[in-house]
C-alpha cells in the first residue's frame, strides 16, 4: 500500500466506522475520571493535597511578584496627580487624592477630590 492507498483506505474505514472515534473518547474519558475518583478513595487526602498545592503555588506566585507589587506600589506613590486634574466622579473641583478602586490592581487609581474621596470611602 502506498501513501496515497493508505488515506483513501483510512478515509473509507472512518467512513464506515463514524462512530468509532467518538466511542473510544468517550470510554477513555470515563476511565480517566474513574481513575482519579478511585485514587481519591483510597487515599482522601489526595484532593486536599491537590488544594494546599494550589495554596502553595499561590503563595510561592506572591512571594516572587513582591518585588513587581512594590514596583508598582512605588510607581503608585511617586505618580502624581496631573496639574488642574478635575475629580473624576464629579468633575467639579480640582483632583487632591489618589483612590484605589482594587489594591490588587495598584496602578489603577483614580483621582478623586476630598470630598467624593470620602464619600467613596463612606460606601452607599
Ligand atoms: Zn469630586
Ligand atoms: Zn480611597
């Protein structure tokens, strides 16, 4: 059989087997998952592990992006506030404060005047 026998010949055994492929996904997907429930059963502290790992490597994440948080936390507090910046909730009076709308994004601030900094602060 040469190369090009072979795909029409390959062609023509899906064609008549359309099923087959689906068939074996779909048994070996229940085989997978049936695997790892097993596991889990026998030794229960196997999805605890899985979870303090994913502990783990998010602190070890934290750990390595300090340096990048306080980066950026200085980068932060050396931006100043744009000369003859209106506030932007009220767009009145002049921008006197920096305003964290999430501590986890530390370079998306907003600039606020005192007023409607507070109030932002007092919550609804
Ligand atoms: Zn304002
Ligand atoms: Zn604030």
């Amino acid at each position: 059989m040469n190369k090009e026998e072979k795909k029409e010949y390959n062609r023509k055994w899906r064609e008549n087997n359309p099923n087959y492929h689906k068939e074996y996904d779909r048994q070996n997907r229940d085989k997978i998952t049936g695997n790892r429930i097993k596991k889990e059963e026998l030794n229960p502290t196997s999805k605890e592990k899985r979870l303090n790992g994913l502990k783990e490597y998010k602190e070890k994440w934290k750990k390595q992006n300090k340096e990048k948080y306080k980066a950026q936390n200085k980068a932060n507090n050396t931006l100043l506030i744009p000369k003859g910046q209106l506030c932007v909730v009220c767009n009145e009076r002049l921008a006197e404060h920096k305003h964290h709308e999430d501590y986890d994004k530390p370079l998306e601030i907003k600039f606020l005047c005192v007023k409607c900094h507070s109030l932002t602060h007092r919550g609804d």
